[in-house]
C-alpha cells in the first residue's frame, strides 16, 4: 500500500525547483529577461509595427511596457500567464487585444460602451483596450482575488481610471444572476459560447453586443449557442483573422442581443442566495 508523503518533498519538485527560471519557494516560471519601461517600448515599437500595429503611440506603447513589466514581476507568485518573454506578451497578448479595434472598424461593427470584460483574468483584453482608448468606459470582470488585486495595481500605477472614462473592477464571476448594465461584453476566455450568452442574459442591453474572440475551431460552439439562444441574439458577425505575418489564427464572433429576456423571480435569487451563505 502507498504512504503519503508527510515532508511533502518529491524529486519532481526539488528537479523543478533547480531549473532556470523558477522561482525560489514557487513552481510557477519567471522571465529571464529584464527591461526597463522605455526600453520594452522601443521593443514593442519594433514588434507592432512589423504585425500591424503602427497607430500605436508612443504612450500606449509605454504604458503597455509597463503593465508588461507589472505582469512578469507578479507572475512568479502568482502564474497570471503561460506566456514570458516580451515579443510573446507582445503579439500573443496586446496585439491579440488591440488588433480588434480596426477589425471591427473594417467591418463596420462598432465596439460599444460601456463594455465588461469578463473573465479578464490579468486584464486581457481589457487592459489593453483601456489604454488605447482611454475616454472610454470599461468594466473589468473577475473573480479570483488575487487577479482582483492585481488589476488595482495596474488600475491604480497606469493611470487607468478617470471621471471621463471610467475604468471600473467587477470583483465577482459574471452569471445569470449578473445585472450590471452594459452596452458591449468582450471576453478571450475559453467557456463555451452558449455559456456566456447565457451569463451575461440580465446585463446586456437590447441591441448590444457580444465580442468572443475565439480560436479558429470555434464552429462546434456556433449552431449550439443560436439553438439555445436564438430567440435573444442574432449571430451579427463572424470574423476570421490572422495576426499579420504570423501563423495565428483567429476568429471574432459578434452577438447582437435582438430581445430582452424575462427577468427572474428576485425572491427565489435571495432564497438561493440565503441557501448558499447559510442566511
């Protein structure tokens, strides 16, 4: 019969913990490699505009090579992203979020506001979203504390948040019980298309939109999702993209919310809700 292993030391861990770029008393990787603020922008400079993205400023660029730098400090304890080194972060992340912009411009679909970004995790796509365009209002939605924590500090050392646009920390997972009113929802989370539909049923105004931006396998999600929900959103958009001279490829789908969807019994929400805290 096995033991349990009461030092709880094993050869796999102690192999982990010898490795480059593991941090000491954590399993989680690290950057190996460091720059300063100024120096990450004229790298992200380089990498935008070689991929698309040389309407990005000069200051967007900075602030982007500061939440990068925010990003790699956090992550040894906390393991926000799979992704370490700057030219990833760089078209993985902020290209990924930022390449919507024109794309939705191209295609006549606006993004409307104000928009939440649920599942935001360590503020993607919103974050990025935010610095480019910094006028308007966004909700970031995410429920583990301490991504919560760390959106604050990006919140708080960007600059991120003013009276005229607003950027505003949902610090709880986005449901069917969820009745923030916004305009737009994004999100680059992997739940399943339907579920999002149906999570964001309360909050999204009619003739709002649903931005998923999604893998290029995403067609199983699509037929399900009209099924289940095609009485309260129309499939507007289906966007297949690449991001330029890369092999990433990708797809945007944009639900526009055609019908309010009945509201739910508000005394059985606090009967489950009672039911839940022990009240």
């Amino acid at each position: 019969m096995a033991h349990k292993n009461k030092s709880n030391w094993s050869p796999y861990k102690a192999r982990q913990a010898n490795k480059p770029g593991i941090a000491e008393g954590s399993r989680h990787k690290r950057p190996t490699e460091t720059f300063s603020d100024e120096e990450a922008q004229d790298r992200l400079r380089d990498l935008f505009d070689r991929h698309g993205l040389s309407w990005v400023s000069y200051a967007e660029r900075l602030k982007l090579a500061r939440f990068y730098n925010l990003l790699m400090k956090n992550q040894a304890e906390r393991n926000f992203t799979r992704l370490l080194t700057l030219r990833d972060v760089g078209i993985k992340h902020f290209i990924d979020c930022l390449m919507i912009i024109p794309l939705l411009e191209k295609s006549g679909v606006p993004l409307l506001f104000p928009l939440m970004d649920v599942g935001t995790g360590p503020g993607f796509p919103g974050i990025p979203l935010k610095i480019a365009l910094p006028d308007k209002h966004i909700y970031l939605a995410e429920g583990v504390q301490k991504r919560v924590e760390f959106l604050k500090t990006i919140r708080e050392d960007l600059n991120l948040s003013t009276p005229e646009g607003p950027l505003e920390i949902y610090a709880r997972n986005v449901n069917e019980e969820c009745f923030l009113p916004v305009k737009g929802v994004i999100t680059r989370a992997v739940e399943d298309a339907s579920n999002t539909l149906g999570n964001v049923i309360h909050s999204l105004q009619t003739g709002g939109r649903v931005y998923l931006m999604k893998g290029p396998g995403c067609d199983p999600e699509i037929a399900p999702a009209l099924e289940k929900w095609g009485k309260y959103y129309r499939l507007e958009k289906d966007i297949a993209y690449e991001i330029e001279k890369t092999p990433n490829k990708r797809r945007l789908l944009v639900f526009q919310k055609i019908k309010m969807h009945p509201l739910p019994n508000f005394e059985d929400l606090d009967l489950a809700w009672e039911r839940e805290h022990g009240e």
